[in-house]
C-alpha cells in the first residue's frame, strides 16, 4: 500500500537528489529515508530510484508517482484541514427530519441557536412523521430525527415497544434524547357547552362529531375513545392542525391535540381543555450511535435539549 508519508519522502528525494539532502529537508535520518523508499519500491513492485554518480534519479514509473502525488497530498491536505473544521464545529451540515408541530416550535429555537454559536454549520430541515422519519434516519438520510410516541400504546409500528414500554425500546440500535412529555388536549368550540371546563374526560365527548389529524394520529384518537367506551365518528380528517383548529372554531367537532401542536396554531373560536384521562406522547431525538460522536449532531441534539427545556 502506498501511503502519504511515502510520497512526501521521494518528492523529496526527487527535489533534493539526494536521500542525505532529503533527511535534512525533512528533518530525519538518512537511514530512515533509505528504508522508506525500500519499503515505497516494494508497494509499488518497481523501481522508483536509480543512482546516477551521486544523485538519485527517478525511473519512469517514479516520474509518473511523483507527477500524481502533488494532487494526492494536496487532496489530502484539504480534506484534513476540512475534517479539521468539522471536528471544530467551523464547518460540517446536519440532517434534521422533524414532524410538523415540532418543525413549529422545538427546531426554531434550537437552529437558531446553532447558527449563533456555529455559523459554518449547515442544517437542512425536512419534515416526516414517525415511524417514516426513524426509517429515513436508519436508511441514511438523515442525521438526526425528531420523534414521537405515545404512552399506553402503539403506534409506532412492529417491533416498536407497547404499553408501558421503556423509552430506547424499539430504538435499541439509536441514541434516544428524551426532550419532553407532551400533553394532548382537548378543543371544542368556544360556544360549547363544556368550553372553559378545567378538565373533560373522554367520555363526555361520545357523541359529538370528530376532526382527527394525521392517519396515526387517527389510530391513537380511536384507541384512546374505544379505551373510553366508544367509537368516535369522525366527519372530518386532515394532517394539517391549523386546519384542525379551524373547522373546531367553525363548529363542526371537536378534536384533541399535542399542547406542542396548538402552541403553533392560532386557533379562533376555539377553548382548549385538559383530557382525563391524561393522554401523552414522549418527545424525543434520535440519531445513531456513530453519528452522536459527530461534533455537529452532537450540538444539534444538545441546541433540542435545551429548547425543550425553554
């Protein structure tokens, strides 16, 4: 295997002529020359250096190595000066998949503060709900995923731990950070008869008519009424909870949301109550076990941390 150290040493042998001339540019032992080149010559299975009275020369096939190893050593001193800048956070990017109501609230806050402290660090956003964002994260592409699952049950998918489920299972080959346990609540329109009620349970919401989100989220709303008692109708679905929030306001239904989910809305006509039984979701980021080391996902996850604690 021919290795930088060895080109270093016969492009100075070839500027210098010498292997004694070549110690002192470099600043080691002529024996330790003469035994780099030896070693070079049997990597490449042909003579790099001829002796010519007291000069060494270059054969031919040591012309051509020496004509490629100005790029390879110049290619392999940018790429340590760049590794160098990522290791010290003046460069590098990072992957970041979130679902919405976290793009909305968590990420803003955390990117906002890595674009301070690190400003050579680039982050790209894009948006995915799990179990799809833990998948993009385990395919590679992604470095870091924003991730939710609810308590009690399910719905992340096969092999993704059930009720009462400890927080890493189902992400047992992930670093998980646990940010925050994020509440669902209630909204119901402002006229409505239970509206400004410190509490509802579920129960008292059997008979009127639903607006769910997401189709997971669809899943987990009918598993938290059967777990009440009954079937939820549901009139109305959408993934976009602006949307959800507006057509509560206009009277149609009533719904549930994550507290992250209506921080972001600017919901009209709507009253927001608390749901008893409590129905949570564990927030958390993920990414894998070697990409944690990585000094920009490393920041990344701690700039989540901290928003999450704001």
């Amino acid at each position: 295997m021919i290795e930088a150290r060895h080109l270093r040493i016969l492009r100075a042998v070839a500027g210098t002529g010498s292997f004694s001339a070549a110690a002192r540019e470099l600043g080691c032992t002529q024996p330790a020359v003469s035994q780099q080149m030896k070693a070079l010559e049997q990597s490449a299975g042909t003579p790099l250096l001829v002796r010519a009275g007291r000069e060494m020369r270059l054969t031919q096939a040591g012309e051509a190595l020496v004509r490629h190893a100005a790029g390879i050593l110049a290619g392999l001193t940018a790429a340590e000066e760049e590794v160098a800048a990522i290791a010290g956070l003046r460069a590098g990017r990072v992957r970041l998949v979130s679902f919405p109501s976290g793009s909305s609230t968590l990420v803003p806050t955390a990117l906002a503060a890595m674009r301070a402290e690190h400003p050579g660090t680039r982050i790209s956003l894009v948006e995915a709900e799990p179990p799809r964002s833990v998948e993009m994260l385990r395919d590679g592409d992604c470095d870091v995923a924003l991730a939710f699952r609810y308590a009690g049950s399910d719905p992340a998918g096969p092999g993704s731990g059930g009720a009462g489920a400890p927080a890493a299972e189902g992400w047992e080959d992930l670093v998980v950070r646990p940010l925050l346990t994020d509440r669902l609540v209630g909204l119901v329109p402002a006229g409505h008869r239970l509206a400004g009620s410190a509490s509802v349970r579920m129960a008292e919401l059997a008979d009127e008519p639903w607006i769910a989100g997401c189709p997971r989220c669809r899943r987990h709303l009918v598993e938290v009424c059967e777990d009440a008692g009954f079937t939820p109708r549901i009139d109305f679905a959408t993934d976009d909870y602006p949307a959800v929030a507006g057509l509560v306001g206009a009277g149609l239904g009533v719904a549930v949301l994550p507290e992250l989910a209506v921080e972001s809305v600017r919901a009209k006509g709507v009253s927001t109550v608390a749901v008893e039984p409590a129905v949570e979701r564990e927030v958390v980021a993920l990414t894998l076990p070697d990409l944690a080391r990585v000094p920009a996902v490393a920041a990344t996850l701690a700039e989540l941390e901290r928003a999450a604690a704001r």
